[in-house]
C-alpha cells in the first residue's frame, strides 16, 4: 500500500506548547528554548493498522484573537491540533475563537480537530479543569487529550504519539473511512 500524505496544522495562543509538542513527537525530546515566532514545517512517517503516512506537521507561529487566519490553512491541511495551556485561561479563550474562525474560513460545520491540553504536568497551576476542556470538544464533536510536552517518561510520550495517531483517525473518519478503534 502507497503512504498516505497527510498535514496536519497546531495552532493556539502563544507559548502553550506547540513547538515543545512537535518536537517531542517527531525527534523525541524536550527543547526548552525554541524560537516561538517561527512557524516550521516538520516531517514525519508514521504506520498505523498497516497503513503508511507521510505526515507534515505546520507547527504555526501562535494565533490571538485578532489573527486573520492565512488562507491556506483552510486549503491543503486534512487536520488541525488545537492546544492551550492547562495554566492558561487565555489560551482556552482563544482556542475557541480559533476554531470558530476555522469554521468560517472553511464554510464546515465539522472539521477533524484534536482539542489538547497541554502542560499537565504543571498541575499546581491548573486553572482549566478536565471537565472544561472535554466539555469544549464533544462540543466540537472533536477529541480531548491532555498531554504534556515536558515529561520525558514513556507513558508521556506514549500520549503525545497518541495526539497524532489519534488526528489521523479523525482524518479517515472525516473521509467516510471506517476505523478500528
Ligand atoms: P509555542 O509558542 O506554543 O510553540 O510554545 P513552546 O513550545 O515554545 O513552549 C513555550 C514555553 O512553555 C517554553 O518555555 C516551553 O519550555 C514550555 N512548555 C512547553 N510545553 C510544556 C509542558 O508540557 N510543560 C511545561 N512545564 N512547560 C512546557
Ligand atoms: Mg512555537
């Protein structure tokens, strides 16, 4: 079977974790200093249930409320991950005109997302609860994950993979193709 190409684009406010979550899942490592007006494209080959992607990550420069969303996200990208910080109730303000604009910008009333909250390992912080957050994405009819780009143990790393795994799902699903779960 040919690979399939797939881009997906990570969005949010500022200095949530995008870059940090990127990076984890296609070099495998923490980078706590990475330049956060870039946006950057990364590569990646993935196999799932025998099936080969060719994934090309946008990790985007941030977005804020007044972001007027490049054209070209609504045209070549199959899925987005949608992240905020689980210390930051900006960030999950923002999230939710984010995907408000996307739908917009793509006429949809349903695009494949999955909605992250990212820094869980900062729980002292936590303003945003769990139950907020997956309030917001079966609102979206999107899935919910928290994740944490820091930790460097197996599990989370195992659930950052899961992040992307599971955005390629959403993406067969929103192409009519059934999927095992
Ligand atoms: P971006 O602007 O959304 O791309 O955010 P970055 O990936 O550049 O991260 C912004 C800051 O948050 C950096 O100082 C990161 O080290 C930190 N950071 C990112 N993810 C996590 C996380 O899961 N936990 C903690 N504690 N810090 C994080
Ligand atoms: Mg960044």
């Amino acid at each position: 079977m040919l690979p399939k190409q797939r881009k997906i684009a990570i969005m949010g406010y500022r200095s949530v974790g995008k870059s940090s979550l990127s990076i984890q899942f296609v070099e495998g490592q923490f980078v706590d200093s990475y330049d956060p007006t870039i946006e950057n494209t990364f590569v990646k080959t993935t196999k799932i249930n025998n099936q080969e992607y060719d994934l090309k990550l946008v990790d985007t420069a941030g977005q804020d409320e007044y972001s007027i969303l490049p054209i070209q996200y609504s045209m070549d990208i199959h899925g987005y991950v949608l992240v905020y910080s689980i210390t930051s109730p900006k960030s999950f303000k923002i999230i939710q005109i984010i995907h408000d604009k996307l739908l917009d910008m793509t006429g949809k009333i349903h695009v494949p997302v999955v909605l992250v909250g990212n820094k869980k390992d900062l729980h002292m912080d936590r303003v945003v609860t769990q139950e907020e957050g997956q309030k917001l994405a079966d609102s979206w009819k999107a899935v919910f994950l928290e994740a944490s780009a820091k930790q460097n143990e197996i599990t989370s790393k195992k659930c950052i993979a899961d992040i992307f795994h599971t955005m390629l799902m959403e993406i067969e699903k929103a192409n009519g193709n059934t999927v095992r779960e």
